[in-house]
C-alpha cells in the first residue's frame, strides 16, 4: 500500500488525509503541536456563518478517527522534506511514496508595530487573544470591567513595507467585522469603531455582514491608520489618528484596542526553499508549480502543497485545497 505523508494537521492536512484515506492508501500526518486543528482550534466561530469552529474541527476529526489506514502521530515537527522521506526534529526519518506539506501560516507578532502598545499597555489585545476570550465566554478589560468603547484596527502586519509585509492578509477585514458584531452583541451599549485603509470583503456573506455590521449593529467605520496609542491617567487608551475620507485629525479615548493581525509565511519556507529546492514568492508563502492548473503541487515532483502555506486563505478555501491536494496525489502516483 502506498505511504503519504501529510506535514501538518490543521484544517487543510485533516481533510487532505480524510481524502486520500478515502482512495485506499496509507496515510500518516506529522503535527508539531500536542493536538490538531491548526489556527483553526483557537478560533471561537468561523465567519461568514458565525459556524463554532469547534463543529467544523470535529467533523474533521470523527472522518480521519472512521478510517483505519490513517496515523496521527502529534508533537513530531518535521524539519527536512524529500519526495520520499521526511526528517524529524527528533532526528528520526520516515519513508513515503510523497509528501504534501500543509503546514499553514504564522501570526504576525503585534509587538513589533511597538506604537500600538501591544504587550506595553493592558486593554490592547490581538483579534487572536479576542478569540480565546470569546472561547472563555470571559471578555473584560484587565481590571474586570466591561468594556464601553473599543476600537478594532485593521492590516496590523499586513501591507505594510516597513515589517516586510507587502501582502494582503485576505482574512482580516472580515473577522474585524465579525468580532465587531460579536461585541455588539455581548455589549449592545458599546461603541465600537473600525479603521480600515481598504475593507476587503471578498467572499459570500462578506459584504451583507459588513452591511449587517452598520445597519444592525450600528458599528462605525472610520477610514484610517492609527499613528500612535497612548495611556491615559484613568486607565484608558488614547488614539491619535487621521480620518482620510474628511482630512481631519482624530483624538478618541477608547477603553480596548483590537489589532487584526495578519497572517504571515511561516519561517520553515525558508528551510524548504534551500533544503528541498521549493520555491518560494517574494511574500514568504510557498509558490504553486501553476497559480491555475498546478495549485496544489510544487516545483519538485512528488510533493505537494495544501491551505495557507501558499497564500493568506479561509477555511473554506483551506479544506478545498485539501481535498485538491488528495486528487492530484492519487492522480501523480496512478501515472508515475
Ligand atoms: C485572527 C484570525 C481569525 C480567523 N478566523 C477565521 C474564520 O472565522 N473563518 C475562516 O474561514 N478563516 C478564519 N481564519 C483563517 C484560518 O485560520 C485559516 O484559513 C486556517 O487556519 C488555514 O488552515 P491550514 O491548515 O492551512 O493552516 P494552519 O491552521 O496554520 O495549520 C497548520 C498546521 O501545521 C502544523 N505545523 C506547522 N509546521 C509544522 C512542522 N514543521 N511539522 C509538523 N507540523 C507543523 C501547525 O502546528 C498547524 O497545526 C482566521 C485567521 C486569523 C488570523
Ligand atoms: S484583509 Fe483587510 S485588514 Fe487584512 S490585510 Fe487586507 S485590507 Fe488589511
């Protein structure tokens, strides 16, 4: 029986190994982290649906726990990758017949946009620690008070020439709008206001929440970046900023600050660059061997690529990609 190995067990390697299970070969995914689920495991409910990212996670799961030809082996990071052979950090090698590398994106670190306070000041907080709140049904301020007035900025990260993140994130504008409305919806007497460069709102349902997020929720939308974040003498944050539509300079108190991190390319791309001779784009992503017909193969025959190691993606985007992935593994070893 064929070996594939999948390095990754998040949304896009679950559904790939499900898939490829599915066709009759054996299959085992390598996961670094104590459990799987990727990003995904962290996230509270999934927009555009507000589907618990839980559910999504756990018919994942109960699909790859049905079939017998699939091994999770968790806490095994994979550092080297041949067509045939992946080496652990443990030292130990596997042998398989190909190998699909799904092994997602990083979280831009919000501490190094340093004028936004982020790790300095209580109250500012990533959209990521927003989840984990919104998972512990626990949203306060430090002090335990209920927030009255957040502010949400948009592209921390992303887009940005000064920390080398030229690209476009894809995913945040939308969970800017979702989180806004899961604000409004736990403190319906709250202001919460957005400040965006550019909303992008690119799939289905994105642009009726965006509209939902105004009309219903009453959420303002403010068109600027925040220039500077500061703490006032009675616990709360000052922001200084420009509203590009009017030209006017903005002062605004609020009592949290949500920066929507973007995603960035994982470090170990630079290690598959030189070790495996993978391409890489000037983004830091992986580089299909085709960006139509070949979107789920690499430069180099036999390995493959599934989710957001190629590009800023979706769920939605990232399980399809899995399920690509699996097709054109069983195709490439029918015709090898
Ligand atoms: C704040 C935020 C909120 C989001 N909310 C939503 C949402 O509501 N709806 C939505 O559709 N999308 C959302 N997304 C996007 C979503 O997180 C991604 O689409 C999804 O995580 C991509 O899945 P993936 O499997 O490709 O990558 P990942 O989730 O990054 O999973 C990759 C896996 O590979 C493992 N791994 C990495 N390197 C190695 C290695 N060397 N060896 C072994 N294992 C390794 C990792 O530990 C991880 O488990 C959000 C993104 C952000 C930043
Ligand atoms: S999706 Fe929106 S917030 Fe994210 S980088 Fe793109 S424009 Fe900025």
């Amino acid at each position: 029986m064929k070996h594939i190995i999948i390095i990754g067990g998040g949304v896009a390697g679950m559904q790939c190994a499900s898939e490829l299970a599915q066709q009759g070969v054996r299959v085992t995914i390598l996961e670094k982290e104590a459990d799987t689920g990727g990003k995904v495991k962290n996230w509270h409910k999934l927009f555009p649906t507000f589907t618990p990212a839980s559910d999504v996670l756990s018919g994942l799961r109960h699909k790859i726990a049905k079939a017998d030809n699939i091994t999770i082996k968790t806490g095994c990071e994979a550092t080297q990758v041949t067509p045939n052979s992946v080496r652990l950090a443990s030292g130990e090698e596997l042998s398989c017949d190909a190998v699909v590398i799904a092994t997602g994106y990083t979280l831009f670190d919000a501490r190094i946009k340093e004028e936004y306070g982020y790790g300095i000041y209580d109250n500012v907080i990533t959209a990521a620690d927003l989840e984990e709140m919104f998972n512990k049904n626990d949203v306060r301020l430090a002090d335990g008070r209920v927030p009255r007035r957040i502010a949400i900025l948009h592209c921390v990260g992303s887009r940005d020439e000064k920390v080398c993140q030229r690209h476009c994130s894809k995913v945040c504008c939308v969970t800017g709008v979702k989180q806004a409305i899961e604000l409004k919806q736990l403190f319906p007497s709250a202001d919460v206001f957005n400040f965006y460069m550019d909303i992008r709102m690119f799939g289905p349902g994105y642009e009726e929440m965006y509209r939902e997020a105004q009309q219903k929720y009453n959420v303002h939308f403010v068109r600027g970046r925040i220039s500077e974040v500061s703490p006032t003498i009675d616990n709360r944050l000052q922001i200084k900023a420009e509203d590009t539509l009017t030209g006017r300079p903005l002062k605004i108190g609020v009592d949290m600050l949500v920066l929507l991190i973007g995603m960035r390319a994982n470090d170990m791309n630079t290690t598959l660059e030189t070790d495996s001779g993978l391409q890489r784009q000037a983004s830091g992503f992986m580089q299909p061997k085709d960006a139509f017909l070949g979107n789920a193969e690499s430069n180099v025959e036999g390995i493959f690529y599934a989710g957001a190691i190629t590009a800023p993606k979706n769920v939605a985007e990232a399980l399809c990609d899995g399920a690509t992935a699996a097709l054109r593994v069983s195709d490439w070893l029918r015709n090898k």
